[in-house]
C-alpha cells in the first residue's frame, strides 16, 4: 500500500509547511506517490548528524522484535503461531524487511520529531500491515463526539477519512505536550549552524588554495581604474586555484606592499571549533564522541564503557517507545496481558563471542537454560537429551537437586555422605 498525491498537492503541503497556508488540504486518492523533502537534508550532511542518526537507527533495526504469550504467572514463551510474529519480526509490509521498517521509523523520529505507520486490519481486525507513512503527510485534528469532548484524529494525505489512534503507530521524540514531537535538529538548530559555518569556511579556504584576502598597497602613485583590473586580473592569475596556480608566485615592484587581513585558521581555532562542534552534537543525540569516531580522550576502557552506556543510556529508550507503542496498537484488546512484543537484545552480542559465551554460561550454572536453549541460541542443532537444566553440585539435573537424591557419579548414599560430615568412616 502507498500513500498517493499529486504535484498539486506537493505544493500545496511545502506551502503549509512554510505557514503560507493556514490548515492543510484534506487530499483524495490519486497521482503518484513522492518522497517528502524538508529540512532535514542540510544537516544530514555534517558527518556528525549522519553518524548519529545512522547509528542509532542501526542499532534498532538489527534486533529482532518477536512476539510472545504470557501465562497468568507471567511467564513467557514464543508465540509463533500469531499472526502478528511473521509481520513485526521480518516483514511489516510488502514493501520493507523489518530491518528497513524500524530504521526508517527511527530515522523519521530524530530528524523530524513524529514517526508513523498506519495499522491495516483484516475484516476480524488481525493486523495485515503496518504501512510507514512519512510524517510530511500526517497531521493531527480534533475532533468534538457526542459527548462534548475533543478527540484526537490523524489527517493522511492521500486518505478520505481520519485515522483514529489506535489505527496508528505514533512514535514521538522529545515532546513539550505528549501529541506532537519536536526534531533533534530544531533543538541543535545554533549548534548545526555553527557546523555548517566551520564546513563552509573550511571548505573555502581549501578552496582558495589555502590562501589568505589582503590589501595591496601602491606607494606615491594614483592608480586609475584600469590599471586596477589590470593589478586584479594578474593577481587572480597567479594565485587562483582554477587556474592551476593555487600557491602561485606574484612579484611586486618596489612601491607596491601586500597586507593579509584574513584571520587564518590556526588564529581562528577552526580545528578546536570544528572538535567541539562534534561533541556538541553528540550531545543532542545522547551519543558519545567516541562512537562518532572521536577518539582524541578515548582507551580501551573508555569504548567498552561507552558501548554499554549507548545501550542503556540511548537505544533502550528507544525500542521502549516502539515496544509500549507496538503492545498497546497491534494487538487486540482481548490480548492484553497475554500477548506481548519484545526486542531481542541479546542480538547485540551476537558480534561479542566472549560476552556471549559469559552470558549463556551463567544462565547455565545456574539452571536457568537447558543446553538446548543455549545451543538453539548460537545457531546449533538440538541434542537428544539436551532438555534438562543442570546446577553446580558435580552437575546433576535439577530435578535430583531438588529432590535430594545423590548424583550419580559419586559412588557415594545417602548414608556415606552423612557418615563423612560426621567425620566417621
């Protein structure tokens, strides 16, 4: 499913957007479907924004989302056979994996405060797809029921009626009211500025051939305005980088004196602004320089830390949003406390053999996974008799723990055992 509009109605939307119309258009069904351009674009451009937004959205999108059954004690297990699994763990529609689907949705939700994605039902309401709309097209209206009270509806470009709430996937950024997000970047606006100013100039000094704008100076002559130009065009001969004499030689004669009046780099703190401009930016995405590739106050410490920092501190946020989001729309009221969605985060580890390793080990010791668990979790074939979880006490099964009965490998009774506390043979 695509959401269509016209030219016309492009238009008419990059003109609402400016605030050169006062409501937007309600749009009917028609045209060919184009991507929303806004603001966006600019910053994207500085490598700092764009490793940001690429590494969080990334971080989502690589963990699975698999949907569970609850029993009334809590406990979970893996409800394979609902018909949302398939859709929110490998296609959410016809037209993305999974993996697009949430780094879209994430991409939208830190440059443009607002994600959405529209729920299609089936006759019996079993969701069919979850349709990524870009946040350019949606806008919210309230409407006044019968009972006097305002209620909150989506208007989509391209649908003839309002979306109700809980027919859409809102995800949200830093919000002031809790209905509409506000962009990462229109938070950083001065920040991202002040980058883009560092870029520029950088890039023009390169430009110029590094060379620096100054006075020149012709001693005890009036010069006219033709041996001005004349005085331009040989200067800008000799030194212009398109002529391909960008550190060019100019001779001057004796009543002439060059002035530099650039302020240059190094007096300018340009590396020191352009630094800081990095840290700056990551602040506004919670990211730490050092996953941005600024490795000037880093040790091996710092990007183990950091890196469990970024989870807790960055993505967990995140896929919460999605999760609460995702709980409370896609499944049916009759499934509430029975059906749940989660992100499989030990996906991450996936890359960290020996945290990995750690992490299954301890689960084992304590029996907490049967080596069948552990072994369907690093992608190996199941064992005969690998259904039982085992404890420490010369690794006997758990139900011989609980029940007091000797391990079998021993060789030694109940009684041998007690006669040996005693101290008796």
């Amino acid at each position: 499913m695509r959401i269509p509009f016209t030219d016309k109605e492009i238009i008419l939307r990059r003109k609402a957007s400016k605030g050169e119309l006062s409501k937007i258009p309600a749009f009917s069904n028609g045209g060919l479907y184009y991507p929303f351009l806004g603001s966006r674009d600019k910053p994207m451009l500085l490598s700092t924004v764009y490793r940001c937004v690429d590494l969080i959205s990334d971080s989502v999108a690589v963990l699975p989302l698999e949907t569970f059954r609850l029993d009334p004690e809590g406990f979970k297990s893996k409800y394979l056979s609902h018909p949302a699994y398939y859709l929110l763990d490998v296609e959410p529609n016809s037209d993305m994996t999974r993996y697009v689907f949430f780094k879209t949705m994430v991409v939208s939700t830190l440059l443009t405060g607002n994600a959405f994605a529209y729920i299609e039902r089936d006759p019996d309401l079993n969701v069919l797809q979850l349709v990524y709309i870009p946040s350019g097209q949606v806008g919210i209206e309230w409407i006044l029921d019968g009972n006097g009270i305002y209620r909150k509806r989506y208007r989509v470009s391209g649908f003839k009626r309002l979306v109700e709430p809980k027919d859409m996937i809102h995800i949200l950024n830093f919000s002031y009211d809790g209905i509409w997000g506000e962009s990462t970047l229109s938070h950083a606006r001065q920040t991202l500025g002040i980058a883009s100013d560092s870029e520029a100039h950088a890039a023009g000094f390169f430009r110029s051939g590094a060379n620096m704008s100054g006075i020149l100076t012709i001693d005890g002559t009036r010069v006219n305005a033709k041996q001005k130009q004349q005085n331009y065009d040989e200067w800008q001969k000799r030194t212009n980088p398109v002529t391909g004499n960008p550190n060019g030689i100019v001779i001057l004669e004796g009543n002439m004196r060059y002035q530099p009046i650039t302020v240059s780099p190094k007096d300018s703190q340009l590396l020191e602004s352009r630094l800081f401009n990095v840290q700056d930016i990551c602040r506004f995405f919670s990211v730490s320089p050092v996953k941005a590739f600024d490795l000037s106050k880093s040790s091996y410490s710092t990007v183990e830390a950091t890196q469990l920092q970024f989870l807790t501190d960055t993505v967990l946020p995140v896929i919460t949003k999605i999760e609460i989001e995702i709980n409370r729309k896609v499944f049916l009221p009759s499934e509430r406390n029975k059906v749940t969605a989660e992100f499989n985060t030990s996906a991450i580890l996936r890359t960290d053999k020996a945290a990995q390793g750690e992490y299954w080990n301890k689960l084992f010791q304590i029996g907490a996974a049967t080596p069948n668990e552990v072994r369907r979790e690093i992608n190996l074939s199941r064992l005969e008799n690998g259904d039982k979880a085992f404890v420490q006490v010369n690794v006997q099964t758990l139900d011989d723990a609980v029940n007091g009965k000797p391990d079998n490998n021993s060789g030694q009774t109940d009684g041998s055992i007690e006669n040996d506390e005693n101290g008796q043979e």
